[in-house]
C-alpha cells in the first residue's frame, strides 16, 4: 500500500506541474529572458531595432494534464482512508 500511495502522490506532483506550466505561470519569465538576450546580442539588438516586437511565448498544452492529477489524486486519497481505516 505504501508503494501505491507513493506511485499516486508522484502522479498528483507531476500532474500539478503540467497544470500550472499549462496555466502559464512561467511565460513572463520566458518574455523576459527573450527580451534580454535580444538587447544583449549584436544580431538580437539589430532584429530589434528592426522590428521592435517581440512574440509573447504561449503556453503549452497538454492532453493528459486533468487525467493525471484526478487519478493521482483519488489515489492519494484512498491509499490515505485505506490506511486509517485498516491500519
């Protein structure tokens, strides 16, 4: 039971990752380093300069994000009532 609890619980972690990557959470920090290297560079500041616009990095999406993270945990949480319950 302990086996299956911790196959659940990295299941809850990794789906929870998916969702918030999927939400977008880290495409300021994207733009932002885009950004810099553009300003930083030769050829970044000169593509700059011409065109003065740099594309907002979209989020990626994942199918099997919501599957992921109901299924890890509900079995996060039946491991938990099991072990209450038996032990």
């Amino acid at each position: 039971m302990n086996y299956t609890f911790l196959l659940s619980l990295a299941c809850t972690i990794i789906g929870g990752l998916l969702f918030v990557v999927q939400g977008g959470f880290f495409n300021g920090i994207g733009y932002s380093f885009k950004r810099f290297f553009a300003r930083v560079s030769k050829n970044g500041a000169y593509a700059y300069e011409l065109d003065g616009n740099l594309e907002f990095i979209q989020a990626p999406t994942y199918s099997f994000t919501y599957p992921l993270l109901i299924a890890g945990t509900l079995g996060c949480l039946i491991t938990t009532i099991l072990s209450v319950v038996l032990y």
